[in-house]
DNA sequence: ATTTATAGTTAACGGATGTTCTATAGAACA
DNA sequence: TGTTCTATAGAACATCCGTTAACTATAAAT
C-alpha cells in the first residue's frame, strides 16, 4: 500500500514549522513531530519529496528544506497603458530584458499564475472601466477569453486599447464597461484583438 | 569606538542569505561571509542585534535567526461596505474576535502600518470613486485627514458612508469624487466625520 | 509463488554548529 | 588614574544533525 498520507503529514508538519517557528525542522523535529520511530524512515520520505519537487533541500545543511510552492510572486512591470497605444505584450523582446521594476504581490492575489504582468495606466480614458489614472492593472497574457471575461481589447479601426468585457454575440462582439451605468459598444469580429486578461486592478494612493 | 556599520553587514548578509538561499545563515556562514575572524566576534554583535530587536534567534537551534522586518503582513478583512451604512471601524469590540477573513499583502501594498484593515463593497453607490461591487479597499484607521487624502466620509445628514477626497475650504468641506469628470459636493464640517483613510483598491476578477 | 518496490528499524560515523571561556586592546568616562 | 564598556581573537566543548549501511516487514506486480 502507498502511503502518501504520511507524507502528506510531514509536509504540513514542515509548512507548520516555517509558519510558527521561522525556519524549517530537521529531520529529527519531523520524526518527533509526526510520531516517526527512525531519522530514516523521515530521509526516505523526504527523499521521495524532494523527487516529486514539492520539497528543495540543500544537501548537508541543516534545516535546509523549503516548500516549493511559492507565496509571494515578483509580477513584473512591464510598461504603460494608455488609449491610442497597444499594450505592451509579453514577447520575446520583452522578455529578454530584465524589467526595470517589478511588484511584489501575494498569491492570493493572482491565482499562482506565472504568465502575469503588471501594467501602469496613464490617463483617464478607462474611466468608464473604474479604472483610474496611475491605476495597476495585472494583467494575464492568454490567447483567448471566456464570455464575461474583463480583457484588453485592441480595437484596430479606432487604433485604441480598451478595457471592457466581453461577450461574443451572434455576429458581432459587446464590448461591456465594468461600470453598468454605461451602455456597451459593438464591435466586429474583426476588428478586435484580445491583448490579454484583467486579473486584478491594483489602486494606491497617499503615499 | 561603536561600530554599527559591522552589524548593518552582517544584517544584510543574513537578508541576502534568507533571500538567495531560504533559510538563516549559521554564526560560521557569517564569519566567513563578512569578512570576520571568530564566531565569538559573530556571538557577540548577533547577541547585540537581539537586544536590539532587530533579529530574532531560538537558544540552541542551528539557523533560527529571523529578521524582525515583515515583508508579507496580513491585513484582517473587518466587514463590508454600503451605501446608507457606517464602515466598520476596527474598536475594541471588533479586535477581540479574530477577523473571519484576512488578505495576505506585501509591504509593497501598504507602507508597513498595523493599523491597516481591508473592507468589501457591496453595491455600486461608490461608482464615483471609481469603486466597484466587490472591490476591496484597505483602509487606515486615523483620526485625520489631510486635504487630497482620499478618506471614507459618514455624511450624518444622509446617513451615508461615501469616499471621496476631501479638502478643508474656509467654512465649508469640499469632498471631491476620484472620477475627475464629476462633480465636487460641499458639505458643512459638523456634518461630517472621517473614518478612515483610504490607502488602496484592489480589484480581483475572473476568479 | 516469486519478485520487486516501498516502508520501517537500529545503529553508528563524522562533521557542522551554537556556545562558552579566557585574554587583549582601545575608547569613554568619572 | 582606574574603571567600565565594547570589540576582537583563539580555542575548546558538547551537542545536534544529515547521512549511510545493514536488515526486516509489508504491499503490489508479475
């Protein structure tokens, strides 16, 4: 029989002990901690761990083990967004070059996405979207986006970015404002480009 | 002749282990990454660090120093707010039973205060300040406002909760809307009062 | 039924590590 | 001048800890 319970039990025990103490158990913490009877039984599950990539440890060095999952995310900041301006979209351009700021953001605000990056608003033209001059928009960069889905649309004839929702229509697109005392706008199939996806706005202010 | 600058290095050598490694350096991992010549010398300025409270060590346990600065600060999410309703204003009352909900926050979000607390909108009343149904705002418990600060107002006339930005004009208080294309209301001092100042929104969609 | 993989036990090695003791030197201070 | 505080140096100690080896037990696979 496998036991990945037991496992299961040391990773809470390692993820109770950073939470708590500060820094990870040894071996032996584990064995007392989870009612263990040898320091090998805890090496081979630890063993098995680090294999399955949920645990990293430095070999040699005391209480070394890190959980893999990660709690705070570096979202980088990738540049402005304004209307008449595409936005600047994650290619291999950008990639390339470290960006010059970056946000610290917890997982609890992006759902453990590494595709995410955050953009600057300049300007008021997405008022109409709640979204406010000096704004951050973290934005998701996906190919497609579902009904309902808040997105950044390229709209080519106008030769503007907009932020609005979108819902695919026979024969034609709604273009929502989040604010619903706004009506929407249609717009052809054709004419638009889905540049990514609104995953959060961030505000801050009086500093 | 007091030699704090030593202890600054050391400070930043464990910040930089902590950061590049994930867990504490050893008094002998200090020795060897300042430039000092005994772990007697490293005891020494880490038992001074720890009278200073800047870090933290458990007696005995290899790598347990912890660096007192927080870089993730949870942030209790008090209640919501409406239109037509006073916010909940963390008092004595509201400490006592921990927050159902807490939103885990970098000191990126907010500048390192404790006295920060998150409430959700209900409702669309605060479209003018850009805030939609949903939003989180964080919210600092201070007595006063400065003029331009963003702050939630209770109006007593109107029995209402509004967020705006106030300014303090000869005889009367101007509270001015975050969406620039609407207009200001003039409101007389004694019918206001300050709950909170407003240090940012977040905006979580397509979850 | 046999083999194989996983899990557990016991014991021990050797090195890493926090701590302490003693001694020295310079500066501040009264 | 003597005292005290801080910083530094070297050495030594006792313990903690990661690792390993040899062996047994059990469940799954063939």
């Amino acid at each position: 029989m496998r036991k990945p319970e037991i496992r299961e039990k040391i990773l809470e025990f390692i993820r109770h002990s950073l939470d708590e103490r500060g820094y990870a158990p040894t071996v032996r913490d584990i064995l007392k901690g989870c009612n263990l009877s040898s320091t090998s039984v805890v090496q081979h599950h630890l063993n098995t761990l680090e294999k399955e990539g949920r645990i990293h440890r430095d070999p040699q060095v005391v209480r070394s083990i890190q959980l893999i999952k990660k709690d705070v995310v570096e979202v980088p900041l990738l540049g402005t967004i304004a209307a008449g301006k595409p936005i600047p979209v994650p290619g291999s351009d950008t990639w390339t070059t470290p960006p010059d700021e970056t946000l610290k953001l917890t997982t609890d605000m992006i759902g453990n996405k590494s595709n995410t990056y955050a953009l600057k608003i300049k300007g008021t033209s997405m008022l109409d979207a709640l979204i406010d001059d000096g704004d951050i928009v973290l934005m998701e960069a996906v190919p497609t986006a579902e009904n309902g889905q808040m997105v950044a649309v390229w709209l080519k004839d106008e030769q503007e970015v907009t932020l609005k929702k979108i819902y695919r229509e026979p024969g034609r697109i709604r273009l929502q404002p989040a604010n619903k005392q706004m009506k929407p706008i249609y717009v052809k199939p054709q004419n638009i480009e889905v540049q990514g996806k609104v995953v959060a706005v961030l505000r801050r202010l009086g500093r």
